[in-house]
C-alpha cells in the first residue's frame, strides 16, 4: 500500500470516518498519466473505498498541474493493434467510476487532456484560481480516448464543448466555474483547506445515505428522467427503513448532533 511510486496516498481529518488522500505524483512529467500511475491510482481507490474508516477521498495533483494528459511517450508507442490488444484506456481509467464513496476533485494548475477527462470523472470538482482545463487532443492529431467528447458537452454545454475541443484552447478557473465544470473556485492558497473541510463535512453524514446520493445523482446523467425520478423515490422509501433516517430526524427535533449508525 505505502509502496506507490507514481502517487502518494494518506489518510486526514478528526473525525471516526477520515478523507483518504491520493495525489497524482510525477512532478517531472506535470503528472503526465502513466500506465503504472493509472494502475495504481486503481489499487488506492479501491483500497479506500474497502475502508470503513474512510468517508470520502480526494483526488489531486501538485501546484503547477493536476494532470497534463495521457503520457504521450508511451501513447506514442503504440499502433492499433497494440492498442486495441492491450485495452488501452479500457483496461485501468475508469476504476473511479467503480468507487461508491464520494470522490472530490481538487485542481491546481494543468488539467489536461486524459488530465481533464480522469478529473470529469470525479465527483465533484474544486478548482485553485491557477487551474486551466483544457482537451488539446486535436493539436497532437487525435481525439480524446478517456471520455472528453461525451463527458465536457455534458459538463459544460455543446457549444462551448466544441470551442474547447476543435481549437484544443485552455480555460481559466473563472471559466469553468461559469461554465459548470467546477463547483468552486479558490485562491490556490486555500483550495486544500476548503476541500478537507467539504470532506470533513461528508465524512460526518450517515455513510449509506451519501454513497446513495452519489450514486442517485450521477445516474441522472445515465438514465431518462421519469425513470430516474422513480429509482429515487423508490429510495427514498427504501432509506424510512433505516436507523439513521430516525436517528437524523429525531436529532433534529431533540435539538443535538446526530448518531450515525451508518445504517
Ligand atoms: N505526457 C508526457 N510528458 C509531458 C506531458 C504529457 N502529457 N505534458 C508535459 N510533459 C512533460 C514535458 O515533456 C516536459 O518534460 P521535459 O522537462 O523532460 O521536457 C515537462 O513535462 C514539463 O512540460 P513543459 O516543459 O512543456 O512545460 P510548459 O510549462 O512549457 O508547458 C503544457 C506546459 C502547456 C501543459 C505543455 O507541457 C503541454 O502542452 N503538454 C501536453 C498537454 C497535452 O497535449 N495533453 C494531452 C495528452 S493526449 C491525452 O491526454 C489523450 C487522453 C486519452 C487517454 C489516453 C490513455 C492512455
């Protein structure tokens, strides 16, 4: 577990239930995403997400990038075949959507590329106000492999997805949040501190409910609306027989903190 060479990984907060901790950690490459970085960046999330005494994880880089892209060395060593036999993408990037625990993204300087496609598939994402995201692709002569041209249109709207996409142009930490990519926007100074506290804050609830909050709202990307309508009220029924429904509610009206049961 301690033994990652292309991420570090630790564990933070007061609280029973703690933030597990990945940064992207190839400095030297902008945190370019490696076959063994996505591996293990796989194995941490999974690893975190097995832990009890884990609420929820964040997911970051270093000040001068999040993530550049795909590592470009390595895509350049492959044809199609190569490709197509060895699963590239397929095989180890999409492991974070197995996660159940919320994942938050949190982006300083470059986001890039597989960059910003790894960073679409969190969560929800807090941004430093040195962040620029950004699908260069089209410069290198391809197109995105991770996601790009389905999740940004979805993320920020068509029009603005194409701009992004056929000129292959970055846009500032203002930008996005405008747009809708980020939830919010920080002095870079002060981005962890406020992500750790959106953690620590998660990491509070009753853990069932938020795992199915995530995954509730994230379905409503997935399925039409009248049948996304009715799997939440189908669990909206299904959480009355909990413990921490009555707990939570009872709590409220006796006028003191709740006693999670996680159940
Ligand atoms: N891969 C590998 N190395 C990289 C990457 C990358 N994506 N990006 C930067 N680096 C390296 C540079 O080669 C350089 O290394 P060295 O010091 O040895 O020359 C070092 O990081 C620092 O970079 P720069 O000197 O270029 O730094 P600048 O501050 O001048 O520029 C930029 C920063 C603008 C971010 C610039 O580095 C850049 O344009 N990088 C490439 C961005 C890009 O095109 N990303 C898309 C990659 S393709 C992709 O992601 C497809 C996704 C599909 C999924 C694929 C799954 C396998």
């Amino acid at each position: 577990n301690t033994n990652y060479e292309c991420i570090l990984v630790e564990t933070r907060g007061e609280g029973p239930r703690k933030t597990g901790v990945i940064r992207l950690n190839r400095p030297k490459a902008l945190n370019a995403l490696s076959d063994p970085l996505m591996d293990e960046l796989g194995l941490a999330l999974k690893a975190f997400d097995a832990d009890p005494g884990i609420g929820c994880i964040v997911l970051t880089g270093n000040e001068k990038a999040f993530a550049a892209g795909a590592d470009i060395p390595t895509l350049l060593q492959h044809d199609f075949m190569s490709a197509f036999n060895s699963q590239l993408i397929s095989k180890n990037w999409e492991h974070i959507l197995q996660v159940r625990k919320p994942v938050l993204g949190a982006v300083q300087g470059f986001c890039l590329g597989g960059g910003c496609e790894l960073a679409m598939m969190c969560d929800v994402l807090y941004a430093a106000d040195t962040a620029k995201f950004g699908q260069p692709e089209i410069k290198l002569g391809v197109i995105p492999g991770g996601g790009g041209t389905q999740r940004l249109p979805r993320w920020v709207g068509k029009s603005k997805a194409m701009d992004m996409l056929l000129t292959g142009r970055f846009m500032d930490a203002a930008e996005a949040e405008r747009s809708g990519l980020v939830a919010r926007v920080l002095p870079a100074d002060q981005l962890m501190d406020e992500v750790f506290q959106a953690a620590e804050t998660i990491n509070g609830y009753s853990a069932p409910v938020v795992a199915l909050m995530k995954q509730l709202t994230n379905q409503a990307f997935e399925v039409p609306l009248t049948e996304g309508v009715k799997i939440e009220r189908g669990m909206f029924h299904a959480v009355f027989g909990t413990h921490d429904q009555r707990e939570g509610m009872n709590a409220f009206l006796e006028k003191r903190p709740a006693n999670w049961k996680h159940g």
